[in-house]
C-alpha cells in the first residue's frame, strides 16, 4: 500500500475524476459490496463501499491508499484486505463520520495497522 493511506498509488490504474460509484469491489477473499460513494480530494481519498447483506447492510470507510487495483473495463476494485479485516474496521455512519476529523484518524490508524 502507499505511504500515504488516504492516497492512491501511482500503479492502480485509477484515473482521478472518475466516477467509481456502482463499482464492485473485491477484498483478497471475495467480494464485499459495491462502491456508494467516493472522493478524490488531495491526502483525503476514499471509498464508501456498501456491503449489502454480506454485513447486515453495513457501510465501510476505505481509504484510497488500501486499493491495489481499478479495473476500469470490468468496473471491480480490488483492495488489499480481507473480508474480515473489511468487516472489523471502524462502522461508518454518513451523517455522523463525513468530516469528522477523529474518524477518519480513526480509520487511518485501523488500515495503517492492516498494511500488507
């Protein structure tokens, strides 16, 4: 992973400006949802996957340094973790966690911890 976990890495294939939205996202053993939502802002790129009912509908922060790879043509992401790791990190609220500052330390410090 980058050093800098809420950043791409230059080797991803990701094209900033993209829409990633509806993109299916692929952990190291499986699946794991679709992406909801994301943001290519400078030192604070991520992606809001949707696990649908892998997790009970659970919503997860992926910083953008966790990616290994975009896929464009296929429209998959393939981060590099596991289901479990994906499942144990940090729950995500939309309306509380957006700009916080403390979650997203929070999350930083949970994948920091999860780096290959």
């Amino acid at each position: 992973m980058s050093d800098s976990i809420w950043g791409y890495q230059p080797t991803t294939g990701h094209i900033t400006g993209t829409d990633l939205t509806g993109y299916k996202v692929e952990a190291t053993d499986g699946s794991i949802g679709k992406v909801d939502k994301h943001s290519d802002d400078v030192s604070s790129s991520y992606l809001v996957v949707d696990t649908g009912v892998w997790i009970f509908g659970k919503h997860v922060l992926l910083p953008a340094g966790t990616v290994q790879r975009v896929d464009q043509s296929e429209q998959k992401i393939y981060v590099a973790l596991t289901k479990d790791q994906i499942k144990d990190s940090p729950e995500f609220d939309r309306d509380k966690h957006l700009g916080d500052a403390g979650y997203h330390a929070q999350v930083g410090e949970y994948y920091q911890s999860h780096r290959a």
